[in-house]
C-alpha cells in the first residue's frame, strides 16, 4: 500500500520473515526500511496528539550520518 502527500511517500507491507508479523516501512526517496511489531503500531495508537512533533523534524535524525 502507498501511502503519500507532499512531504513523504512511504511503501507499506507485512513483512512475515520473522517470528511474529510486522510492518515494514519503506521511504520511496530514500530506500530506507524500518519495521514496526505490534507493540510498536499499539504504542502508537495510545499517544497523545502531537507527541510526535519531535520525532518530525527531519533534522533530529533523519539528516544525521550516525547509521
């Protein structure tokens, strides 16, 4: 499934290799992939609105060389 607006593309899917199901991520500009269990995507589902404003600034981590 695609997932898009003006600021990202994202890929989504299931991906079934390991123990448990999880969903795998995929930014369409850069090639990167993360992946997220269960606990995660319910972790996300109890946040409150706007606890992700940190995580969105793309200069917290996303424009840093420390992979």
């Amino acid at each position: 499934m695609l997932v898009h607006n003006e600021f990202a593309a994202v890929e989504l899917s299931i991906d079934r290799e390991g123990h448990d199901p999880r969903l795998r991520i995929e930014d369409l500009k850069t090639g990167h992939v993360g992946f997220l269990d269960a606990l995660e995507l319910e972790t996300l589902a109890w946040r409150p609105e706007g606890s992700l404003e940190k995580l969105l600034d793309p200069s917290h981590s996303r424009w840093t060389d420390t992979r």
